[in-house]
C-alpha cells in the first residue's frame, strides 16, 4: 500500500467538470468506450461523461457492491483499490442507464450498513460511516461519494457484508449483506481510535493519510459516535470537539515537529488542522482531545495511548 496515492481527490474535481446540464448529445470527436449518448436529459453530455469516465480510471470497482435495477439501470461501486482496508475508506457510485451506458445525474444511495460477524461469540456490531453519499458539489452530480471506517479487519475472528439502498429515477434496489473481505493495514498504519467520555465510545478516523508527505500536509480526521444500538452505523458525532496533536517518530528517539495546528470542527462535520512531517519514516501522531469548554477528555499525557501511526 505504499504511497498509493489518493490522487482520485484533486482528480475528482479536475475531472467532473460539469455534470449539471446536457446538449444535444452529438459533440464532434467525443467518444467514451461502452457509452451512447442521446439527448437524455437524465444522463450527462458527451463532455461531461468523458469526464465521469476519466475520473473512473483513476478507482477501481467493486463487483461485490455493483447491482441492477429493474433490468433498467446499473449502479458500480468504486474504491481506490477495488477493496477495503482497516480504518477509513472512500466509496464512489455512479449508476448507468442499461440501454445506452450512459451516467445518470440524480440518485440517491443511503443506508449504507457494514456489519460484522463475530463468530466466537455469535454477535453483530457495525463501524463509523459517512452520511448519505452526496456528489462531489451541487455541480458535479453524476458521482456520489461516502465513506466507511472499519473498526477491525476480516479474519477468523470475524466477517464483514456491507449493504445500502439505492434509488434510480423513481426505481428502488440496492445491496443485502454481501460478504466483502476488509484487509489488516501495514505496519506503521494505524487510522482508527477510540476513546470513551462517559458512557459513550467515540471513534477517530483518519482520513487519506497515505496522501502525506514530507513538510506541511492538512490533516482531516472525523468522530463518530458509537450507536446504543450495537449493529447501527456509528453516525457523525453532533458534539464538538478539538483534536490537539503531536507527531514524533518513535524510531528516531521520539523526536517531535513545529508548526502543527489542532484539528477544529469544519461545517461539513469533519475536522481539520495541519500537521509537519520533516522527514520519511514512521510518525505517530498523538491526540489530546477536548470538549467544547477546552476540558481535556481524551489523550493528554505525554506519549498517550490515543494516536495514529502513519508511514511517510
């Protein structure tokens, strides 16, 4: 998994450029392997599905959590990799017209629902996922994108299916519990944590950690929330909350970095700061988290328990 780049994030907006309107579908010179364009005002332009194709190239699908609706329609579901691994990972849907390949610019895919088998014990429990997959921004409508945060890896501790609905202009289907195999991260990856306030077990995921480098990077994380519920999604936590962190590398004598800045809630519900990695090798990146009156709830002490590792 080394450096594989989460590029598809600054290709998904060079790449859809436009999916919020359509022409008469017959630009000169455009032409987009298994895809007919019409005049289908449900479907993207010529230009606009190249697009949507290129931006295709840079994922790979799913063929677990790819359907048919009705005999009409087709919803793919993309990775980065084609799978899945500890900690956070990004899924991509687009769903096709059957007659003409062409991508559809409105629908709906809600209800995503991991779930884990754990067979020694014969229990279910689910991990921290996204809200309801949303387009890119309101103009670029024919990918939706959301997230899943796997709590542990397959194993024969346990198993893992995913499931979710799906709507396609006016047409209902989606995915029941299909069996995906979720990977063990490398060593010096760690992208998922948790920690406990109260009652309540809140976890934090790291997002597209393999996009560091070295100097200055932006680091995004997001909380979530444990349900009461064991088998519901763990949704986004609605308490606020700021995320201090101090990088060292434990190999090199714990050495530390300047110039980092604490994560803080964003409107979009992750959080966001920046962090400096001076050079490659192994970072952990410890996490003092505090409540919205600056109260220390997580973390704190010096080299805590509560930290990712990330490998540069």
């Amino acid at each position: 998994m080394k450096k594989v780049k989460g590029l598809f994030l600054v290709l998904a907006v060079a790449a859809l450029t436009a999916c919020n309107s359509n022409d008469d579908g017959v630009q000169a010179g455009i032409e987009i392997p298994g895809i007919t364009i019409t005049d289908d005002i449900d479907c993207c332009s010529a230009e606009e599905a190249l697009q949507v194709y290129k931006f295709l190239q840079t994922v790979k699908i799913v063929p677990e959590l790819s359907t048919e609706i009705d005999g009409k329609y087709n919803v793919f579901a993309y990775t980065t990799t084609g799978g899945f691994h500890n900690g956070y990972n990004e899924i991509f849907f687009v769903a096709t017209k059957k007659a003409t390949g062409n991508y559809i610019k409105n629908f709906d895919i809600t209800g995503l629902t991991p779930l884990m088998h754990m067979v020694k014990m014969d229990m279910y429990h689910s991990t921290a996922v996204g809200p309801d997959a949303a387009s890119f921004n309101d103009g670029y409508l024919a990918v939706k994108r959301t997230w899943v945060s796997f709590v542990m890896n397959t194993s024969e501790a346990g198993s893992w299916t995913l499931s979710y609905d799906a709507l396609v202009l006016g047409s209902k289907g989606g995915i029941e519990k299909k069996d995906v195999v979720v990977n063990a991260l490398p060593d010096g990856q760690t992208w998922l944590k948790s920690f406990k306030v109260d009652d309540a077990t809140y976890y934090l995921s790291l997002v597209n950690p393999l996009d560091f480098k070295t100097g200055t990077n932006t680091i995004t994380a997001y909380v979530s929330k444990k349900s009461t519920k064991a088998t519901v999604p763990y949704a986004l936590a609605s308490e606020t909350f700021t995320i201090d962190i101090d990088p060292r590398m434990p190999d090199m004598g714990n050495h530390t970095s300047p110039n980092n800045t604490s994560l803080t809630k964003q409107a979009d519900g992750s959080y966001s700061g920046t962090i400096n990695l001076t050079m490659t090798g192994l970072w952990r990146i410890h996490l003092t988290v505090k409540d919205a009156d600056g109260n220390i709830v997580a973390g704190g002490e010096e080299l805590s328990t509560l930290y990712w590792d990330v490998t540069i």
